[in-house]
C-alpha cells in the first residue's frame, strides 16, 4: 500500500487557526488572487490549498457553510461534482500526473483540518513522489512556488468553463 506522507503540515495542524473560516469568502473576487481561487462557479469554487500535500493540490468548495454531505443541495452537489471533475481535467493538462487522490475529510476524527466547512480535496501523484525527504527529513519539496501553480491553472480553469 502507497502512503502519502505530509509530516510538514504539522505546523499547520498545530499552529494557531483564524478567527474566520477560510472558506467563507468575500462575494467580490478582489482578493481571489491573495487567497488562491482559481474559478468561481455558482454554488461552488476552486482554489489552491495553501498547504499542499503535492505541487498542484487544488480544493473545490461549496460557498455555504456546511459540514455535512447531506447537507449540500442537489444542485450544489451536482455543481461540485463537475468541477471535482473538471479539476481533474485542468491538473492533467498542466502536470500530466500519473493519478489524482480525490478525497473529502467529514468531521475532525475523519482528519477534516477545517471540519465546519466541506471541502474536497484534489492532489495530483506521480509515481515516487514521496521521496526520501518526505520519508527521512520529514520535509517535502514542492517543485514549483505557489504564485508559479496559481498562474499555470488560473488561465486553464478559464479555458475549460463554459
């Protein structure tokens, strides 16, 4: 069994959380750049995690604040669903990767980071990604600066949207 290490996050996991849920956005897109929104569709956006497993590690998140799956909608359920696949569209266009984990964390026990707010998660794999420095110096090496990834996907989810 392929284990995706990320001993990294621990900062994350440990250090202090904002007042403010990140994914409860601002309605304008002033600020979609700063905090990594890729595309916004009508129930539902796409941005890139600011603390990525892998080079490429990408969200899609409905606006409403909920936690629960069976609280989602039909219709933001459905609009989720095409851009969890239209995101894996945009990441094999940009990385060509050999596999995408897809993946939704409910709940704290389930190893929700941010359990009140659903969020799906998207991380591009490449056969031996995790290196021996994500396994002996638990420390990863994400190949390319976050502001480089925004730039590469931005134009592409642009592309792909009708």
């Amino acid at each position: 069994m392929e284990v995706l290490w990320a001993p990294w996050r621990m900062d994350y996991i440990l250090g202090p959380k904002p007042d403010e849920c990140v994914f409860c956005i601002p309605s304008d897109t002033d600020e979609d750049e700063e905090r990594c929104i890729l595309f916004r569709a009508k129930h539902c956006f796409v941005l890139l995690n600011k603390f990525p497993y892998n080079n490429g590690h990408i969200m899609v998140t409905p606006y409403r604040h909920v936690s629960k799956l069976t609280d989602l909608k039909e219709e933001e359920a459905s609009e989720i669903m095409k851009y969890i696949t239209i995101s894996c569209g945009v990441l094999e266009k940009a990385f060509n990767p050999q596999g995408i984990n897809v993946g939704l964390n409910i709940g704290e026990a389930a190893g929700a980071g941010i359990a009140a707010h659903l969020h799906f998660q998207l991380v591009p794999r490449w056969n031996g990604d995790a290196s021996f420095m994500a396994v002996f110096g638990e420390t990863t090496v994400i190949p390319q600066h976050l502001s480089s990834t925004y730039s590469r996907l931005k134009p592409l989810f642009d592309s792909f949207v009708e």
